[in-house]
C-alpha cells in the first residue's frame, strides 16, 4: 500500500466535512500516515468495554475514547482567517516551507 502524505499534522484544528459528525471541529490528537488516518478530539467517540487489570490500573467498565478517521474526511481551519481551507506550500525567504491557507494565502505552521 502507498503511503500518501496528509498536510494536516498534529495539535492542528480540523473541521470534519463528511460522516456522522459532520460539522464538528477538533484538534487533531494523533496522526497515522501509514493508514492516512487522523484521530481528533471528540470526533467519532466510541464506547469500550474493558476488562480490568491491575498490573497496568485500569479499571474496568465502558470507556469512551476517540476512534480514527480517515484523512479525506476533515479539512484544515486556517488559524488567521478561521474558515475551512485546502493546504498551500510556499517557500519563505528564509528558506523555510510552510503551509499556507488557500483562502487568506496566511501561514499555517507557528
């Protein structure tokens, strides 16, 4: 299988654009380039059940936690402009390349 690479990277806010939780925005928690999944903070929330171990403290019971999605579902929130935007490249004079918001043409990355 191909790995393809997503521009959405982690701690970066994600609007999700298809699916169950259409309409929901998140922060992207962990990032699965191999798969090309994202998983993102209550976004596709599923119920657990786990035994309990005490070697490792867990308790048991029904866990809630965040299930991944796939990257094709979700697309960045600029930070400047705030809207839903497709990701941009762009070469600054220092050298550095950056992601840039196709809308607002500002920088992305910090």
């Amino acid at each position: 299988m191909s790995r393809v690479a997503t521009p959405i990277r982690k701690n970066d806010n994600v609007l999700v654009i298809t699916g169950k939780d259409r309409g929901k925005r998140g922060r992207v928690l962990k990032v699965d380039p191999e798969k090309n999944r994202l998983t993102v903070e209550g976004v596709n929330v599923i119920k657990r059940h786990t035994k309990p171990n005490p070697q490792r403290n867990i308790k048991g019971g029904i866990v809630e936690r965040e299930a991944a999605v796939h990257a094709s579902n979700v697309q960045l929130v600029c930070p400047e402009c705030g809207a839903q935007t497709r990701v941009g490249h762009k070469i600054l004079g220092d050298g550095r390349k950056v992601r840039i918001c196709r809308k607002c043409e500002g920088v992305v990355d910090k």
